[in-house]
C-alpha cells in the first residue's frame, strides 16, 4: 500500500520519526556526489560528439539512429543488473562503489580508444569502421552505467526522505558542471590553437584530446570516491531504513508487479522525454549544421564548427540544468507543477531549432531546453525513490533505467524511416525536422506529468507497523 503525499503536511513535517532520522552534512552530501562529474563527462562526450564522430568516419545520417541503439541496450540490461546485484552483495569496500572502480576503470580505456577509429586505417564508410564506432559507443556505455548506477544509488542507500531531493539537486549540479566541460572543451581548444579539422575520415585533435581530458578527470574522481564515501554497513543500513537485517530480496518480475505506481506513471514521462532528448543528441549537430552553416558536408569547417557549437550549446543547458533544480527544491510542493512546466519549455527550445538559423539565438533555444533538461534529472528520481523502502532500491532504480532506455531504442528503430518522410538524399539535409519532431514529443512528456501522484513507502511501512 503507498501513502498519497495530498493527505499529508509539508514534507518538512510528514513524520519527525523518519524525516529526522540521519541527517547529512552538506559536506557528506557533496562528497557522495562529487562522482557524478567525471562519470557526467564521458556521457555528455559521447551524447555531444557521438554522432559527429560516426559520420566523420562515414555513417549515413539515416543510419545514424541504428547506431545509437548500443547504448540504450546496454543500459536497459547493465543498470538493473548492476542494481539486483549490488543489493545482494557485501565487500569490505561497499557494495555499491566496487561497481564504481570496475565501470570507471574500462570507461577509461575505452575513452581513450573511440576518438581513434578513424586513425586504424579501417577506412573511410566501411563495414570494419562502423563495427569499431559501435563496439566503442557500446563498451562506453555499459563502462558509465556500471559508474553511473552506484551514485544514484547511494542517495537512496544513505539520504532521509527529507534530504533526497536536496541530495538529487546536488547531484545534478555536479554532472551538469561535468557535462559543461566536456560540453565546451573542444571550442575552448579551438580558441587556443588546437586543429578542429582533420584529414577526411580522422576525428580532429579538439575532439580527441576532449576525450583524453574525460579519461583522465574520472580517474581522479573514482580515486576522490574511494577515500571520501564510505557505505552503511549491512546492521546500520537496515537500522537506518527501519527493516529487517536479513534482506528482503525478490526477483525482478516479481519487484515489477508490486512496483508502486509512481515508477510507472513517472516511467510515462520518461517514455516521451528520452525519445525527445534521443532525437536531440542524434540530429542537432547535422540540424544546426543545415539551418545556421548551410551545409551537410561532415568533412567541411561549417560542419565541424557547428559540432563544436552545440558542444556550446549543450554547456549552456548544462548550466541552467545545474542551477533550475536547486531553486525547485526550495519549493517540494509545487515539483510536479515545476516539471510539467520544465518540459514545455524544452519543447520551446528543442522545436525552435527547426527554424532558428542564427547561431547566437540557439542559445535561448537551448536555456529553455535546461530547465527541461535539470528538472528531469531530478524530479523522477526523488519521487520513485521516496515511493520505496529500504528494500530492492537498487534494483527498482536499475529497472527505472528502462524508462530512460526503451524510448531511445524504440527512437532510434524508427528514427530512419522519420527522417526519409521528409525526403532528400538518404536523411541528408533534413536532420533539422527531427528536432521538431524532438518538440512534439517533450509536449507529449508535459501533459504526462498530470498522472504522476507522488507517494511515501517507507512513511507507509512505519504507519502500518503503528
């Protein structure tokens, strides 16, 4: 049974019993989150220049999205399995954080290898290029949700229900920071010198080295993790969440029928962000390219500065991603309010590239798209976890990682045939349509907000017991 929040107060004053229990320091929270920077700038390297890099080594623009499905495919089965199995197991290290230094070791070596495929002499649109692109993307991906799914874990592991959300703001200030690094670092070697163009079918310099700098920052955050962040031990963690100490763990078909309806109707809105922000990591750099650059010549200046520019871009929707949860925290009762109107106003700025053709105006278009960007890195995740108790955490978070994948497979299956409806030669010269179409689809997500109701499972466990 799951308590609806409109028959209680304020959460400042739902339950002192369980709401008071532990609070962290900021400094702890900080720490336990500080991860998210390193783990944020591989995943908004590969979001910003994946696309970039495939068709600089040769890839249709119409087959782009089949390319993409690695990384969606390994998310939908790393991430619950990562989150089943850590919630079973126990090291002397933790047993979220071992799977932390096991992700954060390969996303580096594979960091290091993708900016290379088109120096290993596998030649220019062949079979053997594109196999090597996609084996990276998807060993980069399974690497960052291995690294990514502890931190969101631990926030449900070891932050009071009235703390989450402060947690989860803090979080997404961290990896957004991260993603505008990344974000920015092949303009800022640009701007110093380094070559932004390359041979035909070579990723320039600023891309590389871009990729070499994340490799090397999420090192140092994984070593700041090991010696700063240290997990509830087993007789604590279930002191803390009021269980018992012998876990309670079921399996995955059966979390799925008993899981509170908030994982659904949030996993509604899920479904038509991420197929919207899919849209957008796969078509803006070709749509930007087409309406401000006139061109869809991958191997022209034009083409690489508009990579760079939505590199730009994207830091700026980073920013405002970091900084908009912050301030929807200070108000918990208006979240869902917050997020509907979070989304319409991505669907402002990620439909406004379909027209826009100065460069300069985009960066209204995509401050609009971070308001969407910051309040769906939070809001979904501080209503799930406040809907669950202390057991299964994570995997219930593993299998909401389906709600972030799914759509971007089922986007990306049928993203060619989108593109073709458009006409042209094979989705050449019509990228900018699927940003429109990235609109429609977060207008989709901001009416869905309207079925989401907001639960308290473990203030429900401690009534029952009373």
């Amino acid at each position: 049974m799951e308590t609806d929040l409109s028959k209680h107060e304020p959460v400042s004053k739902i339950d002192t019993a369980i709401l008071n229990k532990s609070n962290r320091t900021n400094s702890f929270l900080w720490n336990m989150n500080i991860g998210f920077f390193g783990v944020q700038m591989a995943f908004a390297l590969q979001s910003a220049n994946m696309s970039r890099i495939f068709q600089t080594i040769g890839a249709n623009p119409n087959d782009i999205g089949y390319f993409w499905l690695a990384a969606p495919l390994a998310g939908m089965f790393v991430q619950p399995l990562v989150g089943s199995l850590s919630d079973r197991t126990w090291t002397r290290f933790g047993r979220r954080l071992p799977w932390l230094y096991i992700g954060g070791l390969i996303s580096m070596i594979v960091l290091i290898l993708i900016p290379n495929a088109g120096n290993l002499n596998l030649g220019f649109g062949t079979t053997a290029s594109m196999v090597f692109g996609v084996l990276s993307l998807l060993f980069l991906d399974v690497s960052s949700n291995m690294a990514m799914q502890p931190f969101k874990m631990l926030s449900g592991d070891m932050v009071n229900e009235g703390q989450k959300e402060k947690s989860y703001s803090i979080m997404t200030f961290v990896l957004n920071m991260g993603q505008v690094v990344a974000s920015i670092f092949p303009l800022l070697l640009t701007t110093i010198g380094i070559s932004n163009i390359a041979p035909h079918g070579v990723v320039p310099n600023t891309v590389k080295f871009s990729f070499y700098f994340a490799a090397a920052t999420l090192l140092i955050c994984c070593i700041y993790t090991f010696f700063k962040v240290h997990e509830l031990p087993p007789k604590e963690y279930a002191a803390f969440h009021q269980i018992s100490e012998k876990p309670n763990h079921k399996h995955i078909w059966e979390l799925l029928k008993e899981a509170p309806t908030a994982f659904w109707t949030t996993g509604l809105v899920q479904l038509f962000y991420w197929a919207a922000y899919m849209y957008m990591a796969t078509y803006a750099t070709g749509g930007i390219a087409e309406k401000v650059w006139h061109t869809t010549n991958v191997a022209s200046k034009g083409f690489q500065e508009a990579g760079n520019w939505f590199g730009l871009l994207s830091a700026v929707s980073a920013v405002v991603g970091a900084f908009w949860p912050l301030f929807i925290a200070k108000y918990p009762r208006q979240r869902r309010s917050f997020w509907a109107f979070s989304l319409l106003m991505g669907a402002v700025g990620l439909g406004s590239v379909f027209v826009v053709t100065n460069k300069y105006t985009l960066i209204f278009s995509f401050i609009a798209f971070g308001l969407a960007w910051g309040a769906n890195t939070v809001i979904p995740f501080t209503i799930l976890t406040n809907s669950l108790d202390g057991n299964n955490i994570g995997t219930y978070l593993g299998l909401f990682n389906c709600t972030i994948c799914i759509p971007q497979i089922l986007a990306n299956l049928v993203g060619g045939t989108i593109i073709g409806w458009f006409g042209g030669n094979h989705g050449i010269g019509n990228q900018h349509w699927m940003m429109l179409i990235a609109g429609i689809l977060m207008v989709l997500a901001a009416i869905s907000v309207s079925v989401v109701h907001e639960t308290y499972g473990e203030i429900e466990k401690h009534e029952n017991k009373e």
